[in-house]
C-alpha cells in the first residue's frame, strides 16, 4: 500500500511532509503535489506532518477522494520530484478545508 495525497492539498501545498521522506517521493506540481505509488514505501511519516490533512493511506482514502488514487499515479510520472520543503501557497491558509477543489488543480 501506498499513501496518496488528496484534495485539500490542492491550493494549499504545504510540504512538511517532503521534509520527512526517506524515499522522496513527492512529485510537485503548480498548485498540488502527489506521491509516486512505486516510490512510496508505505512508512507513513508523512500523514501526521501534513497540516491540511490531505494525506491517506491508500486503503483508507474517503469514498468522494478515491479518483486521487490514480490522480496520483498519473501525475508523479509527468511532474518534478521535489525533496525539500518549500514555503506553502501564498493563499494555502484561505483554502485549507475547502472542498470540491478539484476543479483548481493546475496540471
């Protein structure tokens, strides 16, 4: 099993948990990152450091998030890897908690 990023991630991005993986596989994109399902070792470091809480195991993701499974997949094989923590999204405060963001993924 792998972890997967959901949606609050999107406009927010805050990459606390890039800081704490072992096997760096995050992927970033403009406004999103994901976790690369093959990379992933399942270690489960990253879920608590998450503060948008956008991060899941992938048996245990919700019901009306199961389509970010393969959002993930699909997109760490086409976005940069990215290893350090950056500074989140300028607006990451006023979007965190919003939901039905998907329609604001930046790809």
């Amino acid at each position: 099993m792998a972890f997967v990023v959901g949606e609050n991630c999107i406009k927010c991005k805050y990459t606390d948990c890039v800081e704490v993986c072992p096997v760096d596989c995050f992927y970033e994109g403009p406004n999103f990152l994901v976790i690369h399902p093959d990379e992933c070792i399942d270690c489960a470091l990253c879920e608590p450091e998450c503060p948008a809480n956008a991060i899941f195991s992938e048996d245990e993701v919700p019901d009306d998030q199961q389509d970010f499974i393969e959002l993930n997949a699909v997109l760490a094989d086409v976005w940069d890897n990215i290893t350090e923590k950056k500074d989140p999204l300028p607006d990451a405060a006023e979007w965190d908690g919003v939901k039905g963001k998907l329609d604001q993924l930046e790809r």
